[in-house]
C-alpha cells in the first residue's frame, strides 16, 4: 500500500489532512487546533507560514503532505508553501522526500522532532557559553557587564546540565512506555 493509498477512506475518498479515515475527524476542530498552535508558536518567534505549516504536518496522521496538500489544507498559495518549508527545513523540523512513482515532493516531520530540536541546542548553548565566556573575561569579570556575562555563562551552563538530564529522562521515559505497550500493559 502507497502512502497515497493510506490517506484515502474506505470509500476511496482523499482526506484533505493526510489521515487515512478523515470521516472520524472534525476537520473545522482540526483546523481550529492548527490555527491556535500555530498562533502559539508565531508568538513564540517562528514565522506565521512556516507554523501553519508545521502544525498541519504535525496533526496529519502521517506527519507528511505534499505542497498541494498544504496548500488546499491552509488556503494558501504554493509559493508560500514553498518558503514555509525552505524555513522549516532549514531549522531541521521538517524533511523532503518524493512520493514513489510520482515527481511530487513530500514534506515530512523528522522522526523525534522535539528530542533531536533540543538535543541540537546542546551544541548551540556550548557555543553560546564559549563565546559568553570569553566575553565575561574582555569586559573584566569585576565590571557590572562582565559580571552580567558571566551570570549569563553560568545559567547557560546550569541549563545545558538540566537539559541534558531531562533528556535521559525522557529516553528512559519513552522505553518504560514502549515495555508496557508491548507487554499489554499500555
């Protein structure tokens, strides 16, 4: 079965959110949660597009959906489709791909998108606190600016420690899930 196959009904019909039985959805409830998580993240800093975007792929059941898709979900144009996934890809939450035996690219939510987001700022936060270290010691650790810096050195450096803890956690919390689910018990 093609992944074109498994977003149809069982009546044939193509669901317009990626899901195989769009039937059992609400699709203006749907559409109202990828409007309000969309909005939420706009807040949050990310471009308005690129968040539509990424709250439809997230609530398709596959987690992808071509351009025209997207464009039909969202009533947006393909161009802006286009840049919302230029974006989105280019802060790896989101991946190209051709559907089998068709010339359409597929966009499709990376595997663990949350865990890989912030495990890749752990790189980000070490160069953060690299260069902020170095600054702490230009601007004289006695002065109130390197003193700022170099609080700020440190609550990145308490931060970077959480996080990757949390981030144990979370793997350890993902295998007792799967073990109970496995077992029967989930």
């Amino acid at each position: 079965m093609t992944s074109e196959d498994q977003r149809r009904d069982a009546n044939g019909n193509k669901s317009a959110d990626g899901s195989a039985d769009g039937a059992r959805r609400d699709e203006e409830a749907v559409s109202r949660f990828v409007e309000r998580f969309a909005a939420d993240m706009t807040e949050a800093g990310m471009q308005r597009t690129a968040s539509r975007v990424f709250a439809a792929l997230l609530s398709s059941d596959d987690a992808s959906m071509t351009s025209a898709e997207l464009s039909e979900q969202l009533r947006i144009s393909p161009a802006a489709v286009s840049g919302a996934v230029r974006y989105l890809t280019q802060v790896s939450m989101v991946g190209r791909e051709r559907d089998p035996g068709s010339r359409r690219d597929r966009y499709r939510l990376h595997h663990q998108l949350w865990y890989n987001t912030f495990a890749q700022r752990d790189s980000i936060l070490t160069r953060w606190e690299n260069t902020l270290r170095d600054g702490a010691e230009t601007l004289g650790r006695d002065t109130p600016a390197g003193a700022r810096v170099a609080e700020t050195v440190e609550f990145f450096e308490f931060l970077q420690q959480e996080l990757l803890a949390l981030m144990d956690r979370w793997k350890d919390h993902q295998e007792t899930r799967r073990a109970a689910e496995a077992g029967g018990g989930g």
